[in-house]
C-alpha cells in the first residue's frame, strides 16, 4: 500500500488528468467533445444545438457570467454523481456513433432515440444504472437549454428493461455490516499502525453513529473539500455525563440531507470492545502530528509525512481483513444500515435511532423498509425472534406517532 504514504500537501497540487480511453470506451473525434475528464463532460461536450442555446444567451448576459451560471449548475452535483452522470453520456454518444445518428439529432435527443438507446443495453446491464444513465443525459439536456423527450415510450422502455435485468447482475441479499464484522475487524487490524487506527476509528464510528461513510471520509486523495468533509480543526469535543458515562461531539459540516447547514454526530461511550470514543482518541493519539486543515481521519505515514484516509482504502481494508476471517465483504452503506439494525434490535426507542442517523421521520420509515428486507439474514446472528417482533410493535407505534 504505498500510496498510503503520499500526503495530502502532494496530492493537492495534482490536477486531474484524462486518461487514455479504456477499450470499449472510445468515441469517434468530434469538435464537440474534447478529451476531459469525467466529471466535465457534462459541461463541456456539447452539440449544435448548445451552440445556438447559449449564443442567444450571450446576447442578454456577458460572457464571464454565463461561465459561473453553467459552473454553479454543474456543482449542484456532487463529484461523483458528476462522474457516474458522465458514464451514461458516454454510452449514449457510442450508440449514437454506432449508428451514424447525426450531431444535430443527438440534442435535443427525440424520444425514440432516448428509447432505442435504452433497449439496446436491456439484459446487459442493472435497470439502476439505466435510470443512471437517463439522469445523466436529462441533466446534460438540462444545462443545454434543451427539451428533455420523456414521455411514455421511454418510460415503457425503462420498464421492459427493468424486466429483462440479467441474473449475472443482481446481487444475493447480503447482511449489513453486524457487531460480530467490527470484532473481526478489531482482532484483524494492528491498531499499533496508524492507518490501521484510523480505519478502525471510522467503523466503530460509522456504525455507532449510523453515519454514511461520505461524512467521515473523502472520496480519494485529492478530492478533500473543507466545505463538505470533516477536518481536523473542526469542532470536536468530549464530555462526561452524570453517569460517568463519555460521549463525543463532532460537527460535520455537510450531509446529504441538509447540504451546507451540516449536522452534529453524537458519540456515546459503550462497553463494548468497539467503543467509538475509544477507537477515535485511540486514532488521535496515533496521528498527533497532523496538521488542523488536514481531515479528520488522516494518518502518519512512515516517511513521517501524513496521508488523508479514502473510502476506497478504508473499504478495501475492511474486506481484506472480513474475508480473511471467513466473513463476506461488504459495501460502505452497510455500516449504516448495520447500526441502525443493531441499535433497535438492542431496545432503543426508534425516534432516537432516528436522531442518531439524522433521519427525518418520514426518511427513517423509508429506511426501515430496507431493515425489514434483510432482517432474517441479520437475526441468525444477533437477534431472535421475540427481538424482531418488539422491533415491529415499535417501528408500528413510530408510525402512528409520527402518522406515516
């Protein structure tokens, strides 16, 4: 792992790069789309018909504010759903290719395009990533000034492709992320190393809380963003309650629900080997020398530098160790979903479940229909029967609490 050594001063002067065309991604050369990076294609790949669209603008706006408004509308998605929209108008711009479908048809897309497009790659990919890739040219569209053609043959379209989705791509419902995968985790880490104290941390963490991974860690090296990720200045502070029991509180300054008004995780000491107070002044002690801007969950590397913590090396760890100790890997929402399993099959009320998650009451409902689907995978381990049947009797009366 030696990328782990690099540090974020490094990393921050990097510019991202486009890279060569994997096979299978190429696209015919166009004035229309020049070689950029994933994230930018959906404002900078365009068509005669954003030619037009933005001339006419020109002439009521001056140009510079023009290139902020196309900008701001492009921040109002995330990195990575910027990325994963690119992905689908890549696809659909190699269908168009692949079928001689003239620049100026390509935008504003006709219905039957959007359609035919769609059932080509029916039984060939998960019906999520067609509506994935659906969002991504109606965004385009959007930015374009142009018509958005979905009407009801494209929604049929979606339809029989939901339909024809290949076994190859559905996934066996899995258990989340359950107390007994931390103590593998704990007994498969060296928690001497730095890195590994801070990936430990974010799990215990992660899973306590119910937090999604996105608030705790940065999507790699050179993505951090003071404005969305946590980072060591922020404010972070620990009590003791009459009881003598610990807790921790830690302003995140975004979610995906409140955006830039952010939230407060609330960590409460447990005795439990995988107590989040201790696993996190653990990762403290570990990386005292981290400057106050780098993120929270950065580490020490061994070339005395320092190194912010990843999802995809914090996940990557996790399942090296889980499928080691016999367990199945697991994604990153598992923590989350885990936790909030975890806490109500211990007793605790599911309003405060919810506070803990920072779930609005209807979004916890909603969240508690996906508990339900993997409940009998979940209780082999952890739970029992009469368990499960005060859980429903609970998240019944939250309901009618809360009239949902």
């Amino acid at each position: 792992m030696d990328a782990r050594t690099s540090s974020l001063s490094q990393s921050q002067t990097r510019t991202r790069i486009p890279r060569k065309p994997r096979k299978g991604n190429e696209i015919a050369l166009s004035i229309y789309r020049p070689h950029v990076v994933a994230g930018e294609r959906l404002l900078k790949w365009t068509s005669p018909h954003t030619q037009i669209f933005r001339d006419n603008m020109s002439k009521a706006l001056p140009e510079s504010h023009l290139t902020r408004l196309f900008e701001v509308m492009a921040f109002s998605l995330d990195q990575s759903t910027r990325d994963g929209y690119a992905s689908g108008l890549l696809r659909f711009t190699q269908y168009c290719d692949n079928i001689n479908i003239p620049e100026v048809d390509r935008m504003p897309a006709s219905e039957p395009l959007l359609a035919s497009f769609i059932a080509f790659h029916a039984g060939k990919v998960a019906s999520s990533t067609i509506d994935n890739w659906l969002a991504g040219l109606h965004f385009w569209h959007t930015i374009n000034g142009a018509q958005w053609n979905g009407g009801d043959i494209l929604s049929r379209a979606k339809k029989g492709a939901q339909k024809l989705v290949p076994i190859s791509s559905k996934r066996a419902k899995r258990p989340p992320v359950t107390i007994e995968h931390l103590y593998a985790l704990r007994n498969g880490l060296d928690l001497s190393n730095a890195f590994d104290a801070a990936v430990w941390s974010i799990a215990c963490i992660a899973f306590w809380c119910c937090c999604r991974l996105g608030e705790l860690v940065i999507p790699s090296t050179n993505l951090f963003d003071p404005i969305k990720h946590v980072a060591r200045s922020t404010s972070l502070a620990f009590h003791t309650l009459p009881n003598s029991t610990e807790y921790g509180t830690c302003q995140i300054p975004w979610t995906k629900t409140t955006l830039r008004e952010g939230a407060t995780i609330s960590i409460t000491a447990r005795d439990d080997p995988s107590c989040p107070i201790k696993a996190l002044k653990h990762h403290l002690s570990c990386s005292k020398s981290i400057p106050s801007h780098a993120p929270l969950f950065s580490f020490e590397t061994a070339d005395g530098g320092w190194s912010p913590m990843t999802k995809g090396w914090f996940m990557a760890r996790c399942n090296e160790v889980w499928v080691a100790s016999g367990l199945p890997d697991m994604p990153g929402h598992g923590f989350r979903i885990g936790g909030a399993t975890h806490l109500l099959l211990m007793g605790v009320a599911p309003d405060l479940v919810a506070a803990q998650g920072h779930w609005k009451s209807r979004a916890f409902m909603d969240y508690w229909r996906k508990i339900e689907s993997i409940l009998p995978l979940f209780m082999s381990s952890t739970g029992s029967a009469s368990r499960v049947s005060i859980i429903e009797e609970s998240m019944s009366a939250y309901r009618k609490k809360w009239k949902l």
